[in-house]
C-alpha cells in the first residue's frame, strides 16, 4: 500500500513524521515523497498552535478526504490531542491518532486496515501513557544535509496563552547515549550537521538522574563522530546557561546561533504572559551573548495584540528590539486558544491593530538581518553545502545560520568547507 505523509506545524511534527515514514517503510508499506502521486493512506500530523494552524489542518484533512474518496485519511498530532472530538465529526475521517499514541500510529493504521480496509470510520481514543522521544535512526538523505534530532518531549512552563503543554504533557528526555546513536546513524547517512530539537529543549534531563542539557551537550561535543557539527533550535531566556556559552565558543563544531523567543518587550505583558524574566533581563542576556561570542546570530519570537497590550506595551517592545543586536525576528499575532489562562482575559487587540504592529516588526527584522549580513562581509565561514540550485550553482548554511549561494565545478554537498564572505543580495550571502 501507498502512504502519503503531511506534516503541519514546528520542526517536533517534522522529526516525527520522519519516524512515522520509517516505520511504514519498515513495515512493507510504499512511502511516496510527493502528494501528487496518489496513495492509499494519507497521514496529516497537525498543528494547533494558533486558531489559523486548526484551520489549515481541518481544511487539510476534508481537502485530501474529498479529493481521494477510496484512501483513508488519518489526522494526528497536537489538534488530534486536544481537539479529537472535532476532528472525529469531519465526515469520512478515517483515524485520529493522539500525540500519546503517535508512536503505535503505524499500528493502529496497520490494524484498521486488516479489521475494515481502508474505508470506513474508526476513531481512537486516546489512553496510552506519556512516553519518551522516539529515535530516528539511519534516515534516508534524500538531498537534505541537516537533519534534526528529537532530544525531549512536553513542556511544563505554561505560558498563559500557549496550548502546547496540554497538546504534549510533560517533559520526558531521551536517554543521551540513544541520542548520540542516533547521530552516529546520520552521519552514516551523509548528513553534515544535526540540530537538537523538542518541545522545551532547555528542561532536558529534568526527568533524568544527573542529566541536563549542558551535561548533554558536552557529551555529544566530545563523542559525535567527526566532520558533523551540531546546532540548538529554541532556548527560553532562563534556560541560556554560562556554562552552554562556553561550550560554544570554545568548540568550532557547536554553531554559533541560538533562538531565544522574547515574546514582548513590556514587563506588563511579559507578567501576563506567565513568562518567568524582565525586558532588562532580556537585553543583558542578548548583550552578554553577543559580548561572549563574536559572530553569533541571536534569533527571537515575538508577539503581537496579547489582551491589554496597549499601544505603550508595544512601542515597548519595538523600541527595545530595534535597540538589540539580534540577527532576526519570528514575529506571530496573538491567537485566543480555548483551555489556556489568556483564552478568558478582556481587552482584546483589534485585529487591524495586531496587522500594523505586525508589520512593523516585520520591518525592523528585515533591517536587522540585512545589518547583520552586512557585518559578515570579509569574514570566513564554515558553511554546510546542502543543495544544487543549478548547473555549478549550491546552496546552504553557515554555522552562524546565514544562508548563501556559491559556484563550484565539484559537487561539495553534504560537506563542511571554510569560504570567505564577499557579499549579500535578496537575503543570500555570496562568497
């Protein structure tokens, strides 16, 4: 049989969609790399993060239903965790997976399939445990260089406006030694660089004996196989430790780039919010980083029209972000979502206003990308070679998360090699 798999939301979706691939593969089943090509099964791992991520993954899922009438349709992922009852009545659904029992999702596919074929509608309900992370071990590299590792799962922060720690439950770590086989197969695989991903990745080993994510990370550093180098995803300000600073810049493999979400720059909102730092904390933790690593790219989140955010709170917020020496801002409109502490508060954003105060970050973040591109010319790089745009013509990433573009007559994919910068144009280096 044929599946078709389609991944909505962050980068955990992705890496479990890549364990889902493997073990329908493993299982005898054909894994198509293309949704035009017509499958049997058809898996959406949704998102909820926002009220526009349920829509997406509702009007993906009656999409694919409609349009493959005889497949069967399966939904998992955080709306399945939380939303299963609204996903269950969209008519001719053929299975609604939850985050907790994700990792027996080729089982239970594989069991409706024997029991009914792929027609009909079973709906499940959901019982198993928490778990830990599941390994991704030896992964195809289908012209991918970066590939990215699930270190934990959940999330007990419980930030006022968040659905995630409900969607994932709490935090459970993947033993380190399985993470580091895991990197062993990757490298086996060809892949260059790995990036550690999960929910929280900050609260690591907090369910462990003696473990925690500067332990992790020291320990990888010192026994992941040669010529790969490693990369963190999103750190909350609290958990950017002296001892994880040090770690990078004292190893070249370690990639001199963190994404540290700020959210808002108003201590008001930030107490709202459930977010456990000050703007002033904010800014000495980004300064001392800068300070501490030369090169580094400082990435942050950013919310706009949380409730009460008035327009002082957000030049608040615009005024200390164009101060700070960061390389890039994600910047998201707030998203009432039912459950969480901020879904009841008053005083709501008008949505014309979160759309200028949006846009207006979005500009600053566009300045503050070019400027730091610009600071990178004359300067050599290790870059990672990932993909051939052209004839003669790649593409891929420096350690510092700056993208670029180069000709060569040899194929250097998949390589680390060290390049000079010489220029910049339409947000690609040129070297």
């Amino acid at each position: 049989m044929k599946v078709s798999l389609l991944t909505l939301g962050c980068k955990v979706n992705q890496v479990e969609s890549e364990y889902l691939k493997e073990e329908f593969r493993g299982r005898g089943y054909e894994v198509l790399d293309s949704i035009n090509v017509p499958a049997d099964i058809y898996v959406v791992n949704t998102c909820t993060v926002t009220h526009v991520s349920d829509r997406k993954s509702r009007s993906l899922l009656r999409r694919l239903i409609r349009a493959n009438p005889e497949a069967m349709v399966v939904a998992t992922g955080c709306l399945a965790q939380v939303g299963a009852e609204q996903l269950a009545q969209i008519e001719n659904i053929g299975l609604v997976v939850d985050n907790r029992n994700k990792k027996r999702l080729v089982d239970l596919v594989t069991e409706k399939v024997a029991r009914d074929g792929i027609g009909g509608t079973a709906v499940n309900s959901g019982k198993e445990k928490e778990d830990s992370a599941q390994p991704v071990i030896g992964r195809d590299n289908k012209a991918r260089q970066r590939a990215f590792i699930k270190i934990q799962e959940g999330c007990q922060n419980f930030c006022s406006y968040c659905i995630v720690p409900y969607a994932r439950g709490p935090v459970r770590s993947k033993p380190a030694r399985e993470i580091l086989r895991e990197i062993a197969g990757l490298s086996r695989s060809g892949y260059g660089e790995v990036v550690l991903t999960g929910i929280n990745i900050g609260a690591y080993g907090g369910d462990l004996t003696d473990w925690d994510l500067t332990k992790l990370l020291s320990f990888l550093l010192k026994e992941m196989p040669p010529g790969m180098r490693l990369r963190l995803s999103s750190l909350e300000p609290m958990e950017v430790k002296n001892e994880i600073l040090e770690l990078m810049r004292q190893n070249k493999r370690f990639c001199r780039h963190l994404h540290i979400p700020l959210q808002s720059g108003s201590d008001t909102i930030l107490k709202a919010m459930n977010r456990r730092y000050t703007r002033k904390f904010y800014s000495g933790l980004v300064e001392k980083i800068v300070r501490a690593i030369p090169g580094i790219a400082v990435c942050s989140d950013v919310m706009v029209g949380f409730p009460g955010e008035t327009e002082g709170d957000y030049q608040d917020t615009a005024h200390l972000l164009s101060d700070l020496p960061v390389s890039e801002l994600h910047v998201f409109k707030y998203s009432p979502r039912p459950g969480t502490a901020a879904a009841g508060l008053p005083a709501r954003v008008p949505e014309e206003i979160k759309n200028r105060r949006s846009g207006e970050l979005i500009l600053i973040s566009g300045a503050k990308n070019k400027h730091f591109r610009g600071t990178q010319i004359g300067k050599d790089l290790e870059l990672l070679v990932e993909k051939k745009i052209e004839w003669e013509r790649y593409t891929g990433r420096s350690d510092n998360y700056l993208e670029f573009e180069f000709t060569s007559s040899a194929d250097y994919r998949g390589h680390l090699i060290k390049a000079r910068i010489v220029g910049h144009y339409e947000g690609n280096i040129v070297i």
